[in-house]
C-alpha cells in the first residue's frame, strides 16, 4: 500500500503546525508527515520545550513554506490539515483532502501571561484529536 503523505498547516509554521507534525509521526508512523506555513518563522522554543515534556523531540525541526516542500511530497499529498482559528489559514492549490481542526495560536500575545500553559493545551488538544482522527490513517 502507498503511503499516504499528511501536511499540517498555519501561519508561522511555529508552533501548532509543528507540534502536530511531531505528534502525527508519533501516531502515524506509516505515514509522511510535515508542516508548512503561509509566513513561515522560527520554531517557537515553549513548543520544542512543551513537546519535549512528552517525549517528542521537534528541536531539529524548522519552519517552511508549501513551496519549499519536496515535490513528490506535494505531489503525491493525500490530507492537509489546517490549525489556524482566529487567522486566515494558507490556501493551497491541491487535490488534497483539506481538513480544519482550528486551536488558538499558543505563541499570540493574548496569552503572554501564561503562554506555557497554553502551549501544553494546545499541545494536549492536538494530540487527543489526532488520536481520535487515527483510524483515517491506519489503513
């Protein structure tokens, strides 16, 4: 059976996008996965940090945009998932299967004064849905 290749998406390519990448090839391992963003920045620290507190290792990860992707990858790309809940997310020109599970920006000023709690929320939130979302991935 073809692999089926995942792509996970918001703004900065930061955060949210890069934890679920580190989750989904934990969940998925029969999978390609990565992450991209429309204005891709520096991997947020509190995020390679929460991700480490479950064992995730995300430190050797960095941001990109969809075009910098691999073209097989993007060719052959079967889901996208788009985190992104009070920004407007990428929009690609794909035939892929795009799927919206929104989660608040942990790395926004809005929660500056307990953004690593926020971080671990969304980090858990991401986690329990791409473990609902399994079964989708396992054949």
């Amino acid at each position: 059976m073809k692999n089926k290749n995942i792509l996970f998406m918001c703004v900065a390519n930061s955060a949210r996008s890069q934890m679920a990448e580190g989750i989904a090839k934990k969940l998925y391992p029969n999978c390609i996965i990565q992450s991209a963003g429309s204005v891709p920045k520096e991997v947020n620290p509190n995020a390679i940090l929460v991700m480490g507190e479950i064992d995730i290792d995300i430190s050797k990860h960095y941001s990109k945009d969809f075009e910098s992707l691999d073209n097989k990858f993007r060719d052959e790309l079967n889901t996208v998932f788009t985190l992104c809940k009070e920004e407007v997310c990428p929009v690609l020109n794909s035939k892929a299967q795009i799927l919206s599970i929104p989660f608040d920006d942990p790395a926004s000023d809005r929660f500056s004064s307990n953004q690593l709690d926020k971080f671990r929320e969304v980090r858990d939130s991401i986690f329990d849905k791409l473990k609902e979302l399994k079964n989708l991935f396992e054949n």
